[in-house]
C-alpha cells in the first residue's frame, strides 16, 4: 500500500494531467473509453487512500460506521479536496470515539 501522500499525489495528478480533453479525442466513443479509463484509475487509488484512512483513524470502528464517517467528511470537505475530506474524517473518528467511551 502507498502512503496516503503518495495516493493524494496521484489523485492530484490525474486530476491536473490526465483528465481526457474533449478534444483529444474526435469521436464520442474513443473520448467515452478514454473517460471510463481514467474513472478507474481514480476509483482505485480512492479505494486504497479510503482503506488506508480507515486503516489509520477508524480501525476501531466497524465499517458501516467508517462509512457513515466518511459520507460526513466527503460532504463537508470534498470542495476543497482530499485532504479536507481527510481532516474532516479524523474529526470525526476522534469524535466517535469520545462517544463511544462515554458509553463504556
């Protein structure tokens, strides 16, 4: 597994250098194919830096509440990139788990 710095760095990569240009490509499904590549790409290193911030500050957590976390933190920070939606998910991991020992 990467380093989440590493994941982000290529999640910022792709974004900034690879996103496929319409006029790239001249026909729609050539641009479609192309479109469909590059959401895969995305979507795994996405799935990684989710089990690596699951991993980090919710391994205590099952994973439908990491899940519940993470749909709070993508909603809050996801304007301002990964890394908020990464400061907003320890929050609230820190969060959760002040509220779950409370009831201990």
């Amino acid at each position: 597994m990467q380093s989440t710095n590493d994941l982000l760095l290529a999640l910022d990569q792709l974004a900034f250098d690879s996103y496929p240009s319409p006029a790239a490509y001249p026909s729609k499904y050539d641009r479609s194919v192309a479109l469909t590549e590059y959401q895969n790409k995305v979507n795994a290193l996405v799935s990684e830096w989710k089990t690596w911030l699951f991993d980090d500050y919710a391994s205590h957590l099952n994973a439908a509440q990491q899940e519940v976390l993470y749909t709070k933190a993508y909603a809050d920070g996801h304007s301002n990139g990964y890394r908020e939606i990464e400061n907003e998910f320890a929050e609230l991991a820190e969060l959760a788990t002040s509220l779950f020992s409370l009831g201990k």
